[in-house]
C-alpha cells in the first residue's frame, strides 16, 4: 500500500505541474465560473426560503343538528371544547340545548357519519344535570364532563336551573353523577363549572367554576376518585379582586404538576388574568390584561391556555389589540407567556375591514406536533378557522360566509374548539346553519381537510445477513384529499444510517393520481474500507510537491529569455492554491477514496468504512407540494 500511495502522489505532482501548461486567461475564465456558479447557488436558496405557504382547506358538513332530540348547540360553546376524538376517528361531543328532555345531549358521531345520542339531559329541576358544557376521554375510554345547571344541591331554590355537576359515561354507555356543586351553604364549593376538566395519572379530576367559591368570585377544585371534592383556590381573595374572577376556560397542567389557567374578569385593570397555581396550592397572577394603552395586550380571556416543552403559555383573548382605539373593544390577541413570565402578542385580530381577517377568538387553542396553533373566531364575516405557526404567520383557512352560502348550508359562528386527527384534518362545531336550517339553522360538525399523504412500507423491519449486502422494502404512499402532486425522494430522505451505510429509491420520485403508488427502498452496507488513506504529514509532503514546489519558479530570476512568461505561471499556481477543490481535492488531499454500494435514483450516505452491525432506526421523510411525511424503519444489520 505505501509503494502504492507514492506512486499515486507521484502522478498526481506530474499531472499538478503539467497545469503549468494552461494560460492564465483560461484560468480566469474558470475562477469566474465558479465564482458565478456560487452566487447563482445562493440566489436559490434565497428564493426557495421566502416562499410562503398557501392554504387550501375544504369545508364537510358531517351532520347538521335539526334542534330535537340529536340536540342544539349554542354560542354557550364559546370558551369550552366541544369535541374529543377517538384514536378510531370517532367524535364525541355535547349540545346544552336540545335532546329528548331539552336540557342537552351528549353524543358520539362515528367515522361512517352515523349519529348517536348516548345521553340526554333534562331542563329543570334535574338531578343528574342539565345545559353540558365540554367532555375529556381518558386512554380507557371514559368520559368525563360538566353541566353548567342541574345536580343534587341542597342550597338552590327549586324551579331553576342548578347550580351545576361533573358525570361521568363509561365505555359501556352506563351514566353517573361524581358530584353536584353548591353542596354547602352560600356554594363555598363553587357555582357553575364550564370549563373543560383535567385528569392525572392517579384519575383526580381538576377543573373551575365560575361563580361561587368564599368570595363567589369562582374556584378551582379537585375531585378525587373517591369523590372527594375539595377546594384548591377560591377567587376574589384580594380586595377588588386584583387575583382574578369569573374563570371561564379549564386548566393546563404542565409536567410538574403545576396549574395555569385564565380568569374573565378582575385583575389589576379588571379586564382579567393569567394565573398560575403551583403544587403546594401557591397561587400567583402572571399578568393582568389591559395593562397597555387602549387595552393593546388584550381584554377578557374567555379561552384557556395550551403549552410547550420549554414552558411556554399560549392562549388569546376575546377583546383588546391595538385595534382597539377607545371607541370599539377591539378584536382581540393572541399572545405568549414564557418562562420568566415575560407576555407578548403574537397576532392581533380584526385589522382588516369588518375584522375580514377574524376577531374576537372564542375557543382554546389547539396545538400541532409542529407548534402550529389552530383556532376559530366568530367574528369575520361569519365566523373563520384559521392557523398561527411557530414563526408567528398568521393564515386564514377557511372562512363562513353568506356570500358564498346564502342558506348557510355549511354552518355559521364556529364557537367552540378544534380537535384535529393523526392525518391533520380538523373537526370543529358551528353554532348556527345546516342542510336541515330552519330559519339561521340549529348548527353542524363540520371537518376542514386539505390534500395530504401517507407514507408506509410493506416491512417495517430491514435485515441485512451481513455488511456488504443490501435489504429492500418497498415503499407506499397513500393519497389523501384529492392529493395529486409529485413525491420526491431526495438525498436527505434517510436520516439515522449507520457507518458505511447508504439508502436509494427507485423510481426517485412517484405521482399518486390515481391511487397508491409504491417505489423501493434500497439499503446497501459495506463490508471492508477501499479507503487510500494518507496521514496528515504525507498529505502535506503531497500538497508541497504538487504546488508549492512549482510555486518557486516565481523567484527565478529574469536573466533568461522566457523568465517573465515563467513568472506569470507562478503567479497561476498560486491563484490555485486559494482554490481548495482543486488544490487538495484534485491531487489527493481530500483524504480518503470510498466506495460503498447503492442503486440507482437519489441517494444519502452514510459515511465511510465497514458497516458494524447492530440495530438502528431510519426515519424515511417523503416530499411532494409543500407536504412532508416522515415514516420510522428499524434496520438490523446481523
């Protein structure tokens, strides 16, 4: 091997001096080249990263409420989360109007569209609760919620609505009362829970009134699996009450156990409150709204608020934003709480002409596993669905209007949250409109779909018997919504390949017009290095024998014919060396020479040398029109 090496630098210092040969004008023209090809590289790039999404959603009416006995929903929704989805794609929800006794339903509509009542609440004087506000499903498929009236109580007049409860309908459909609220004198224990409850991992259950408590400024309360009710915090604790009223949204719990939550009203301006209630019962208010100029933070957080990893709080409010100059509440915010408790508006609402762009946010967020946020608002012409991603753009997907809906056939004032399923399509409630509309109608649940793909494989296992051999799999790619668009595979489409290793596709890249399409996978590994190595040193003998020995003819001195033209060559060899492509890469300083397999269209290796064997994970990302989809391979190599 070493008489090789030599050998190889030997030819490589002919062939690096025989560039001595070539003119300088040449050599011009090909630094400029490349200089161009550069900067036209970039130029790309710059394009390619200021292109902006484009949203296309289409609106499905999946049932329209007719007002009897399936129920009626109202703009009660607004602040609650109206549906909960199954890992089969089946919805659940509840309407506070409506059903066989008019005080409400609790349904399930499955994935066929068929439309299930699976309990009905009374009006008055109802024992087991009426007017249901927003349902949670545990991993064994119970739900649990809350009724805005009704209960057990023993401290409210007869002949009105109660003062509320938490059920429960298990997976058998069977229904039972956990508790009814104002079970002691003056409603210590809260009034009117309604927002949407929280579960831990020991099956306690949180949540919030609006009303009651010591101060009858509200509560926040935890109900044990025993059905032990306790109170954790009673608002209005504070003169004027400067902690916060009137909780109308539930809790989010992060990690550590910790609560935060929003309240309506109070706060040092009295436009309410982000709270925070930790796990020794510590109770602190984060921010008060409307504590800028023309209520530009925002005024009256009806929803609640969602999280990240790192801390962070997200949520909105119902009024405020700077465009609300004194003479109009405004349209509300959406805004950003971290870590440190520092708050900042992420997007204001209602800056167009009658709020054309959405105002007055009525519901939750919902969050991606991008950290984009969805949500609805009901003002905007009818009502919009629309979505804020994590760099702060805020994008309008679909819009309810009488323009393009006279008869609102597709719903109208979209109140109440969104759920999205595992292929990103959205599921929401409209309050008003339906095929079956009397008058503005009794409301729809409605889904917003935009063309998507899956990606899967045939074996999610790769074997490979030994290094140097190949393992296959073949590939598929399911369309979704209408999806049309060339998927392509590119050098980056594996990621997680071992030493050695690398992946191909073919075909490179696929159209699923007319159904699924499929292309192979093809994993090669490599069983000994074909590496020419060279140390350190002797690439630096190499590099000193290709160019800066010829270099020297620069200093001969001009005593000969021919000494200028030598001078000018010397010059050349030292432009050369600024280039390192092909300075070192051309004459052998790269380092080493690898082969490893691989089939034909695009491919990513994985570095140089043997393939060691072991068990990996490759994560194969497919990409076509602006979608991504990644699916996860395990590769075994024996």
């Amino acid at each position: 091997m070493r008489k090789l090496g030599i050998g190889y630098r030997y030819k490589c210092t002919i062939f690096c001096a025989s560039v001595l040969q070539l003119g300088a004008s040449f050599m011009r023209k090909l630094l400029l080249m490349l200089i161009l090809v550069t900067v036209a590289s970039g130029v790309g790039v710059a394009k390619a990263n200021a292109q902006q999404e484009s949203a296309s959603y289409t609106e499905t009416v999946l049932y329209s409420f007719t007002g009897g006995q399936d129920g009626r929903p109202s703009t009660q929704l607004q602040g609650n989360d109206s549906l909960v989805i199954d890992s089969f794609g089946n919805l659940y929800g509840t309407t506070n109007g409506g059903g066989a006794n008019s005080g409400g339903a609790l349904f399930k509509l499955d994935t066929s569209g068929k439309y299930t009542v699976l309990h009905s609440f009374c009006f008055q004087d109802c024992p087991g609760g009426s007017a249901p506000t927003s349902l949670i499903r545990d991993v064994s498929g119970i739900l649990y919620g809350t009724t805005l009236g009704g209960g057990a109580d023993q401290f409210t007049p007869a002949g009105t609505l109660g003062a509320g409860t938490i059920f429960k309908l298990d997976s058998a459909g069977n229904y039972s009362l956990l508790y009814s609220f104002c079970a002691q004198a003056n409603c210590t224990d809260g009034l009117h829970p309604y927002g949407r409850l929280v579960e831990d991992g020991s099956g306690n259950l949180y949540g919030t009134t609006q009303d009651g408590g010591a101060n009858n400024g509200g509560t926040v309360f935890k109900l044990d699996p025993a059905g032990n009710h306790s109170i954790l915090y009673s608002f209005c604790s504070q003169a004027n009450c400067i902690d916060g009223a009137s909780p109308n949204a539930g809790l989010f719990e992060d990690a550590s156990g910790n609560f935060f939550g929003t309240a309506v009203n109070g706060g040092a301006s009295g436009y309410g409150t982000v709270f925070k209630l930790d796990t020794a019962g510590h109770y602190t208010v984060l921010y008060n709204f409307c504590s800028q100029a023309y209520c530009s933070d925002g005024a009256y957080p009806f929803a609640g608020l969602v999280g990240d990893a790192s801390g962070n709080l997200y949520g909105n409010t119902f009024n405020g934003g700077n465009t609300n100059s004194g003479l109009s509440p405004g349209g509300g915010v959406a805004f950003k709480i971290d870590g440190s408790s520092k708050f900042t508006v992420l997007h204001t609402f209602c800056q167009q002409g009658n709020c054309a762009d959405g105002g007055s946010p009525a519901s939750s967020f919902i969050k991606d596993s991008s950290g984009n946020f969805y949500g609805t608002t009901i003002d905007g012409y009818d009502g919009e669905v629309f979505k804020l991603d994590s760099a702060g753009n805020y994008t309008i997907l679909h819009t309810f209007s009488f323009l393009n809906d006279p008869n609102y056939a597709y719903g109208f004032d979209p109140a109440g949250s969104l759920v999205e399923d595992a292929f990103g399509t959205l599921y929401g409630m409209a309050v008003g409109g339906g095929t079956i509309a009397t008058g503005r109608g009794e409301g729809v649940i409605y889904s917003l779909t935009t063309p998507s793909f899956a990606i899967g494989a045939d074996a999610s296992t790769i074997t490979i018997a030994s290094p140097g051999q190949q393992g296959t799999t073949t590939v598929t790619i399911t369309p979704r919504n209408g999806f049309n668009q060339t998927i392509t595979f590119s050098d980056s489409s594996c990621s997680g390949l071992p030493t050695g290793a690398s992946c191909s596709f073919s075909p490179s890249s696929v159209t699923p017009s007319s159904g699924v399409a499929e292309t192979t996978l093809i994993i090669s590994t490599t069983a000994t290095s074909s590496s020419i190595s060279q140390k350190p040193l002797e690439r630096g003998k190499g590099v000193f024998l290709a160019f800066i020995l010829p270099s020297l003819l620069v200093f001969i001195p001009r005593t000969r014919r021919g000494q200028r033209s030598v001078r000018r060559i010397g010059k050349i060899l030292l432009l050369l060396l600024v280039s390192s492509v092909i300075g070192l890469n051309g004459c052998g300083g790269g380092g080493a020479v690898s082969s490893t397999g691989g089939g034909g269209g695009s491919s990513a290796g994985g570095g140089s040398g043997a393939t060691p064997a072991g068990t990996y994970k490759v994560t194969v990302t497919a990409t076509g029109s602006g979608v991504s989809e990644a699916m996860a391979l395990t590769l075994v190599v024996q």
